[in-house]
C-alpha cells in the first residue's frame, strides 16, 4: 500500500524553481470513530513551490478537507486522530511540531479560508477585532496601527470604505463580502502558503469569479502559494498550476490543467470532465452524472477503489490497487493511477 | 401590539387571581384576629366591637374591594398585632434584605459559574468536566436549610470566621453590611451556581463547535483567548434570561435562610406574621412578593427576544 | 448506498476538535490491579472505622469517608473490566439505596428497629449517643434517646408517602385538567393557562407556607398542598404531549366513527402521554421531598415528635450542632443520598426516554 513516490520522482509544475514551499510525503490521516477506523487520507504525496497553485478536486467524502486540515496541522495524532507520513513545511515536519509552535505557525506563515463565510465569523465581534487580534497576536502591533493595517487589508481585498467596515458586524455584510474579510484574515500577516478549503462553494456564481480573481490578484501580489480545495473541476480549471483529482483518500491523478482537460486517464477525471455542464450542448440534454457513491472508508475496498463504479473496470482493476505512473503522452509530470486508462496514458 | 395587549391583560387576570386568592386563603385563618390583636379574656361585646371595626362581618368581595384598592395607593393596611405598625412601612423595611441578599447571590452564582463552566467546557467528557458535574448535581441535591446549616458550622462557628444571626443595614455601613451578608448570600449562591454552571457549560460547548472557533484557531489564536473572547459572549444570552428569571425566584425563595440566619427580610416577616395570626400582614406581604415575582418574569419574557442578537440577526 | 458511512458529506469535518480537545476515552479494561488494591484498601479502612477508631467523631468520619471513596473507585474498575466501560457504578448505587429505602420504608414495622416517637419507651435509652455501627443504636440517638435508625426509617417513610402521594395526585388531577386543555383549547385553554400561571406566580415556599398556616399539619393536607406545587408543571406536560397528540389521525379517525370527548381523551390521548408524564414525575418527586423538608423544618410540616427527616434536621439547631453534630448529620446524609438518587435516575431515565428535552 506504500507509494513508491519519492521527492525526486514527484514532478514539479515547472515554473521557475522558486524553491519548494512545501512536500506531502505519504500522508495517511485514520479517524476513530464510533464505527470503526476511517482512513479518510489513505497516501497523499506531492508538492508545492512558493508561489505555485495546486488545486484538488474531489467530491464529498474523497478526503480532500481532511487533507487541507491535515497539512495545516490542525489534524495532529490525539486521541481521535493517528496521522502517519510528514508534511514538510519549510524544511519542518508539520506533524511532529508541538501546539505551541503551531499556533505560531498558524495565521502568520499558513492560512487558512474556510467555505462558509457567514459561520466563519464570530457574529458578535466586530469585522475588525476579527483582523486586529490576529495582526497584534502575530506582529505585535499596537491598537492604532493594527487598526490602520486592518483597514489596509480591507481595502486590499476590495472592501469600499474600509474604516467604516471595521466596526461593524458580520451580520451586517452581504456573503461575497464577508468572504472577502475571511480572506483578509487569513492574509493578515502575509502567509507563505494559504489553504482555501471550498472558497466559493457557500457563494454566488457572480460572486464566486470575483473571489477566484481577488485570490490569484493577491496571489501575484503576495506572493505566497494556493492550494485550492474544491469539489468543482471548473472552479480550479483557470486558477491552477496543477491539478490533483482525489478520490476515496487518494490522489488518481495530477498533472497540469491544460493536460487534464486535453486528455485526462483517469476514468474518473474524465468522468468529472464530462459532468461540467457546457453552454454549446443543447438545452434539456441530462447532466452526466455519476452513478454510484464513494465507496466506505472504513473498510476500502481491495484493489481500485474507483472500479464498483469504473465503466472500464476490469478484473485486475478489483484485485490490485494501482499505483500512480507518468503518462507517456503528456509527459512525466502528468501521473495518474490507473490499470486501464483511458486516452491511452499507457500500455 | 394586541399581542402586547394581550399579555398585559393576561397578566393583570394573574394578578388579580393571585390577591384574591390570598385574600380567601388568609381569611381562612383559625385564629380569631379580634382575640389576636386584643388578647385573651376579653368580653364578647370587645371583640365583636373589634370585628365589626375590622369589618369582619361584611360580605369577602366587599373586603377584598377596600383592601385592594386602599392597596393600589400603597396602604396596606396595619398590623392586628402589638404594635400594630404600618404594614407598608414594614414591608418597605424588610423588601431591600430580601432584595440584597437575592443580588449578592446571584452575584456571587456568577463568579463562580463562570471559571467551572469554561474549565469544563475546555475539555467536554474529561476528568474536570465530569468531576463538576458529579458535583453541581450534588450541590443541587442538598435542601437549601441543610447547606446554610452546613455553612454555619463550618465558617461562622468552627473557623468563627464570620457571624452568624447578625444584620447590619446598608446604610449605616458598607463593609459592616457586607460582612454579615456574606454567609447568607454564600447559601444562596450555592445552589444557583451548580445550576448556572451546568447551563453556560452546555451553552459553551455547543457554541465551541462553530466554524468561527475553528477560524479562530487557525488563525493561531490561543485557547484562552479563544474561551474568553470568542465563546463567552455567544454563550451567555440564555445565561442572562436565566439570571433574570432566577432573581425573580429568589425573592420568594430566601425565606429559609432569611429563618436560618434571622434576618429581617419579607420571609422572615411572613413566618413570623403568620405564626402570630397577623392575617393582614400575611395578605400584604404575599401580594407584594407575588407582584414582584410576575412583574420580573413578565420583562424577561418580553425582553428575552430582544436581547439575542443571534434572534436578532434572523430578522435582518 | 446503505455503505455509504457518514451523514455529513464530509466525514472529516465532524470530527474537527476545536479549541476544545475531546478528552481520550476512558482507557480500555482496567487491570485488576486498579481495581482490587483500592478495593481491598477501602475494606481495611473501613474495619479501621469500625473497631480501632470507633466513636473518635471527625477522624472516624474522614476515614469512612475515605474507605468509600477506594471502595467507590476500587468497585467502579472492577465493574468496568466485568461489564465494558459503560459501566456506571453510582447510577446502580442510586438504584440500590432507592430500592433500599423505599423497602425499609415499606416494611418498617416489621423490621426489629428501636423506638422512633413514643418517649415513655426511651427514658433507659441514652440520650445523644453517636453514630456506631456495632451498638444497639446504630446511627446513634437523640436528645430524648430515640433510636436515630429507626427515625430516618420513619421518616423515609413520611416523606416518601407524602411526595409520592403529591406527585400522584398533581398527575392525576394535573393530566386530566392538561389534556383537557389541549384537547378543547380556545376557551378551556385559556382559562386553564391563567390559573396556572396565578399558581405558579406564588413562590412555591412561601405558598407551602401560607397552607401550613390555614391548614392543619395532617399527612393528606400536606400531600394536598405539594400536589399544588407540582400541579402546575403537570397541567403544562399533560397539554404539550396531548398537543402533539391531538392532531394526528388516530384521533380524527376516533372522531369519525363517533366516539365522545371523554372516550377520544381517556381511550386515545391518554395512554400516550402517560409515559412522559411519568417520567416527569420522577423527577418531580426529588423537589417535592425537598420542599417537604424545608417545610418541617420550619416547624411548619410534620409535626415532632413525629419524625420527619426535615424536622430531625431542625433537633440540631442552635448550639446542639456544635456539640453533636450527628443530629444533623445523620438525616441530612438521609436527606441527600435519596435526592441524589432520585436525580441521577431521573436525569439518565430523562436522557434515554425523552431525546427532545434539552440537556439541563
């Protein structure tokens, strides 16, 4: 069950090496629950450089949250939790850092965007308390000018008259706005990496595209990189170096989004592909949905667990679990896991 | 405003049952108030005198219409006991004890809720919260009596760290006043704080589960930070209604340690005044308090939707 | 489908701990050890109470005390590693002095216990000896030489039948009267929220004492007046639960085939909310034999030398506690452990029968 994924064989989105932010090696997240051990991430590997995108594609229960939380740290080895495999930030293994370290960590060099704006914010604190405690906790910055950087970062997110916003509530906020101050928040001290786990989800389409661009905007400003969780292929089409498509716990596939929409292997990519509704179809044709669910995390299935509802799967898909290999009509830094892909990723 | 109207109605029925009520009750009394306030062996003639000046021999709703509306300008009346004081002034003497004591304990409920609910609510299912509340139900399990008897034995004559029986009024001394509330208030306060503390622990539970704790902690914030600042004020609205309707309840509910402490509060009157026959003192205080009770009761009713901005925020 | 695992869409989520870390789970099978060594500590110690420190008063106290606690602790273990870590030793050790106390209540005049009220029977006996387990007077006596055992025995007895009786009563009464309520509403319905509302606008004490006074200190009339006290949160049940009721088909389909008022209400409506009220019952009667006790001890209740616990409590006032605190001691701990029982029962039967109530 062990990737034989190392550092050196994981590819890079090829940009300019601006040094590598952050590398996922064979991580493995159990939750024990009432019912059993659920192997919500079952063997995730990759990884990110400063500045880059990746963005991860799954549908409910594929694990992707988990994962997000689980390389933020949030998701530690407890009572609740065995975590295996290390998230190396910075040259320091997420996992194995004490509470206090991570607190230093968090809100300072990793961010976090949660999906729903209006249960992300305390809806009795005022919009600015929410960004100068954090500000002076990580900065140390007194009350006038945590206050004045606030209003900065307000601004700097879109937010018309910035100081008035600072004293007034969440509940006085339409969604795309009150997104807009979680994402000032978690940008509030200029974090290398931010993880947007379902941005746009809780959102407006209208909305959903100014938050996307609003990222990629601050993204270029600030530098930092994106991983960018969501379970709708189009949302992480344009903003994405990278795509990694996540299914029951792992990766099945990752390339580079151009690659992906021009030939995806992984029946599942290819099936997610297919379900994006497109304008040019004529009207009242049906959505091309997937039939089955993901399969139960507690008891995985042997061999792939992508064949009960596989329309290509055969007998070896049931028995062997696949391993992800480079493609050899895209290239080496396209890798997907598949017996019998489709598009002819292989032999 | 017809539902307004409404309640206001509903209300003053309640009202208006409750010192009929009274008034029915207490002239059910045994004693004959004509040999109460004159004394034994007296002539028949002196007390049928009496009778009739205390209008004894008139129909019930006849009686009850002078005593309430002399009521409705503040007289109510005056005592059928040596010395027949004013009942007005007494009750106007021995209400702000009763009031004292129910605010200091309330006071003293919420000092002490607030660190157990926040200790237990960090670690919900651990070994502080359900050492807590293995006690708060056990505290709730002792008679109000029995803990105040416990109390003196322990602090006022074991340790002698504080009086007992001793009562200093609020305006002839601060410190001196306080000094012998202290035990008192404590008693109270007992029995309050192990139910305040189950309450604002649920309450801080629930809201601990929130998207916005969770935004907080990645944020980096620090559990303390996040108990004190993101989890307290959310969790305190039905604190707060509770604390109102609780204060309500109390001003009946002192009697017992107002008896074991003797203190010159309204239950200590009442006891007093209905052990000596004193029916009119009894028909007074009683409304007094209940008016108190469903006066307090009614506004933390009204306010109650008012107050929760989270209430609030459904509207807008 | 039915493979799929969780209901949130993403199971992870739920299992986020916030700022509050669930604690661990209290570890697997204890070792025998954990729960022979303060086993068999809680037995010496309780010989130790028995014979080397007998009658010592507050050294013996704490360490009976403390041989409770290591047979509490010890007892608790053993019972987990027999029984799988639901077991909860106090909830069965709530049942078993409640099922003690109400047989020795039931049975008291069968049991060989000494003189409880009649004074020409003591004048040998000695007067406030303390509590020894190994004496004539186990619990010890009271100023006039009565047998404190058999005082509490009788005493659970009084309070027992007067807050059972109570709570019947206010069932009974306060069913009829709620379901009525919720059954005809409109009218009947208002009338009924109005005078329960003057019930309840009267704090329940100072009604107590106000019924004391008019009223003679008789068992019925004391049971009549807490079966006021409860009256009202029985009228309020009994017409919640018939509302819920009322509106669903077995009734209107009672109704089209002609049945009467009283039959819909007795034959349909009343066997459902039975069980609720019950429940509620059992929680009630926990308030009910502490306003019984507040209520002798003022004088006010049970008359002495009738032993009532609330006025054994009162024996002790004054300075008679500080020199013999078993007098208080012994019906407050009577008091107590049965209000505690009562509570823990009815809080867990609460929380397994009625998922709708609130967790107070």
């Amino acid at each position: 069950m062990t990737s034989n994924q190392t550092l050196e064989t994981v590819p890079d989105s090829g940009r300019p090496d601006r040094g590598q932010l952050l590398a996922v090696e064979d991580v493995r997240t159990t939750i024990h629950t009432a019912r059993g051990d659920l192997k919500a991430v079952d063997g995730v590997s990759f990884t990110l450089d400063r500045g880059e995108t990746i963005g991860i594609v799954g549908e409910s229960g594929s694990g992707k949250s988990v994962l997000g939380r689980t390389i933020m740290g949030l998701h530690t080895t407890g009572p609740t939790t065995t975590i295996s495999g290390r998230v190396m930030f910075d040259g320091r293994d997420v996992q194995s850092l004490g509470v206090k370290e991570l607190r230093s960590l968090w809100g300072a060099r990793i961010g976090m965007v949660f999906q729903d704006p209006m249960t992300a914010l305390n809806p009795v604190k005022k919009i600015g308390t929410h960004l100068t405690e954090t500000l002076r906790k990580h900065q140390g910055l007194g009350r006038q000018p945590a206050r004045e950087r606030a209003a900065e970062l307000l601004d700097l997110v879109g937010i018309p008259d910035p100081r008035r916003r600072l004293d007034q509530y969440p509940h006085e906020m339409s969604g795309g706005m009150r997104q807009r101050v979680v994402i000032a928040m978690a940008l509030a001290n200029e974090p290398a990496l931010l993880i947007a786990d379902e941005p746009t989800t809780a959102l407006d389409v209208t909305v959903q595209r100014q938050i996307l661009d609003l990222l990629g905007t601050l993204q270029d400003e600030l530098g930092m990189a994106i991983i960018l969780i969501s379970h709708n292929l189009g949302v992480v089409a344009g903003r994405a170096d990278r795509v990694a498509v996540m299914y029951a716990g792992r990766i099945v596939e990752t390339t580079d989004a151009r690659s992906l929409f021009a030939g995806a292997h992984h029946p599942y990519s290819e099936a997610l592909l297919r379900a994006i509704p497109r304008l040019q179809e004529p009207p009242h044709v049906r959505l091309a949905a997937i039939d089955g669910a993901p399969p139960n995390m507690i008891t995985p299935p042997i061999g792939c667990r992508f064949a009960p509802r596989c329309a290509y799967a055969q007998d070896d898909c049931r028995q062997v679990l696949p391993e992800l290999r480079p493609s050899s009509e895209s290239g080496p830094r396209h890798l997907f896991a598949c017996h019998h892909p489709v598009n002819r990723g292989d032999a | 405003m017809i539902r307004v109207l409404k309640r206001v109605a509903e209300l003053l029925a309640v009202l208006f049952i409750v010192s009929l009520g009274t008034f029915w009750l207490v002239s059910k009394m045994d004693s004959d108030p004509a040999v109460t306030m004159l004394g034994e062996g007296r002539t028949e003639a002196e007390y049928a005198a009496v009778r009739e000046d205390l209008g004894l021999n008139d129909p019930l709703l006849t009686r009850y219409w002078d005593w309430l509306s002399n009521a409705l300008t503040g007289d109510l009346g005056k005592s059928v006991v040596p010395p027949y004081n004013g009942i007005s002034d007494r009750i106007a003497a021995a209400l702000p004890v009763s009031l004292e004591l129910a605010v200091l304990g309330m006071g003293m409920a919420l000092l002490f809720c607030i660190p157990l609910a926040m200790w237990s609510a960090y670690r919900p299912g651990g070994r502080v919260d359900r050492a807590v509340g293995a006690g708060a139900l056990g505290v709730l399990s002792i008679p109000s009596f029995l803990a105040g008897l416990l109390i003196i034995m322990v602090l006022a004559n074991g340790l002698g760290w504080f009086p007992r029986a001793q009562w200093t009024r609020l305006s002839d001394g601060v410190w001196d006043n306080l000094y012998h509330a202290f035990l008192p208030a404590l008693t109270i306060a007992l029995a309050e704080t192990a139910m305040f503390t189950r309450i604002l622990r649920n309450d801080l539970v629930t809201t601990l589960q929130d998207d916005f704790i969770l935004a907080a902690k990645a944020k980096g914030m620090g559990p303390k930070h996040i108990m004190f600042s993101d989890a307290l004020r959310p969790s305190s609205f039905s604190l707060m209604t509770l604390m109102g309707i609780g204060l309500g309840r109390l001003i009946g509910s002192t009697v017992i340690v107002e008896y074991l402490f003797a203190l010159p509060g309204m239950g200590t009157l009442v006891i007093g005044a209905a052990n000596a026959g004193d029916f009119v003192t009894v028909q007074g205080a009683v409304l007094v308090i209940a008016v108190m009770y469903v006066l307090t009761n009614a506004l933390i009713d009204a306010s109650y939707g008012y107050l929760d901005p989270r209430i609030r925020r459904a509207h807008v | 489908m039915s493979d799929l695992v969780q209901a949130p869409a993403d199971p992870g989520a739920a299992a986020v701990p916030t700022v509050a870390e669930p604690a661990a789970p209290p570890t697997g099978t204890p070792s025998l050890l954990r729960g022979l060594l303060p086993l068999v500590a809680g037995v010496v110690a309780l010989v130790v109470t028995l014979v080397p420190l007998r009658g010592q008063g507050w050294t013996t106290a704490a360490v009976f005390l403390l041989s409770v606690v290591l047979l509490h602790l010890g007892g608790s273990a053993l019972g987990r590693r027999r029984w799988g870590k639901d077991f909860d030793l106090t909830t069965w050790l709530c049942a078993v002095w409640l099922a003690v106390i109400v047989l020795a209540a039931i049975l008291a005049p069968l049991l060989p216990l000494g003189e409880e009220q009649d004074l020409s029977q003591t004048l040998d006996e000695p007067v406030m000896a303390r509590p020894d387990p190994l004496t004539n007077h186990p619990l010890g006596t009271n100023n006039f030489g009565l047998d404190l055992l058999a005082r509490v025995i009788y005493g659970a007895r009084a309070s027992l039948v007067v807050s059972i009786g109570a709570v019947l009563i206010a069932l009974v009464v306060g069913g009829a009267i709620g379901i009525a309520a919720g059954y005809f509403r409109k009218l009947t319905d208002a009338t009924v929220s109005i005078l329960t509302n003057s019930l309840l606008a009267i704090p329940p004490l100072i009604l107590l004492i106000a019924l004391a006074t008019v009223l003679d200190p008789t068992l019925p009339n004391i049971a009549f007046a807490l079966s006021l006290m409860a009256l009202p949160s029985m009228v309020r049940m009994a017409r919640a639960s018939t509302l819920t009721f009322v509106q669903r088909e077995f009734v209107l389909a009672g109704k089209a085939m002609g049945a009467t008022h009283l039959r819909l209400m007795v034959r349909e409506l009343l066997p459902n909310v039975l069980l609720p009220l019950l429940s509620y019952g059992m929680i009630i009667v926990s308030v009910l034999i502490v306003a019984e006790s507040s209520l002798s001890f003022l004088g006010l209740g049970i008359q002495a030398p009738e032993p009532s616990w609330g006025n054994m409590i009162a024996e002790g006032e004054g300075n008679t506690f500080e020199e013999h605190p078993h007098i208080v001691l012994v019906p407050g701990a009577a008091v107590f452990l049965t209000v505690f029982a009562f509570n823990m029962l009815g809080e867990k039967a609460r929380k397994r029968f009625d998922p709708r109530q609130a967790k107070i």
